[in-house]
C-alpha cells in the first residue's frame, strides 16, 4: 500500500461522516457490526447499512468518492463592496469545485461536506458548514460580512481536495 490508500481511505470516511453525520454514521456502524457478527461482510453491506441509518444515497456517493482518482480543488469566490461606513464587505460568496477527469473526460461529480472560514489578524470572522454537490455552490450566509483578510476552503480538514486559496488570502 502507498499513501494515496491510506490518506485517501482515512479522508474518505471522514468525509462520509462529515456528510451523513455522527448520530446517522454511528447508527449505521451499530447496525453494521448487530447484523454481521460473527460472520463476514462486503462492502455493499456496510453501506447498505450507512444507507438505511441516513436515508442518504451512500451508493452513489461510494462510487464518486471510492470509483474515481484525482483530487478536485476548492476554492472561494467573493465579490466585494465597500458598505455605508467604508468597510469592505462580502456582497456575493460562491465556493467553487474544479473536477478531476477520467480518462474518458467523466468528471468525478463528488460531493464534499465543508467547512469554509475567514480570519483576520488571528481571529476567526466567521464559519460555514455547507455541502458542495455542484461545480458552483452559492453561500449566502456570507453577504454583508466583513471581508476576512484570509478565506479558506475546507478549513475543518474533512474533505479529500485541494485548497485553493484567493490572491488576497496568500498574500495575507
């Protein structure tokens, strides 16, 4: 084994609990291990098993995260504007997904449960957890707030993709 498999597998089932969730992974985990005791089980199984406890289509996302390479790139787009007093603020927020292809030029399509932060001198500004499922993804709880003099995509650590970070943030 090489590290791919093992950063990638490790990175693939935070994010599998990240995007079902702790009381629905736990739920299905319990059940997974109640049901195959003392015997063998697949893979088709556990997930079986992740699907009933979340109610979430956990075989299409075990094909676009475990049936694919590469790495998609996260980054965030703002789009700034100086409010009544002089202050820059966010007007619009989009997180953006650039996709790995397959040979076939298939893009991977996986979704990404994340978290994205702005900090300004040391201090976190403000946080949001959200689901990237689109090559786009709108944030609006961002509009009005102060713009942060770093962003960062997936700044919790819990998806396998690369963060892109803006001109401003690498300059910060």
């Amino acid at each position: 084994f090489d590290g791919i498999t093992y950063a990638k597998g490790a990175s693939a089932l935070r994010q599998l609990i990240e995007w079902m969730g702790d009381e629905h992974f736990i739920s299905g985990v319990r059940d997974h291990l109640t049901t195959h005791a003392y015997g063998n089980a697949t893979l088709a199984d556990f997930l079986g098993s992740m699907e009933s406890a979340s109610g979430r289509d956990v075989q299409g996302w075990a094909a676009a995260w475990l049936e694919t390479a590469g790495l998609d790139r996260i980054s965030v787009e703002l789009n700034t504007r100086q409010d009544a007093d002089g202050v820059p603020v966010i007007e619009t927020a989009t997180l953006v997904r650039d996709q790995p292809q397959d040979a076939a030029g298939a893009p991977a399509n996986r979704p990404h449960a994340l978290t994205i932060a702005g900090w300004t001198d040391g201090d976190r500004a403000w946080e949001v957890e959200l689901e990237l499922d689109a090559d786009r993804v709108e944030v609006p709880e961002l509009a009005g707030r102060p713009v942060p003099r770093l962003v960062v995509p997936n700044a919790a650590d819990t998806t396998w993709a690369t963060a892109v970070l803006d001109a401003e943030s690498l300059c910060a």
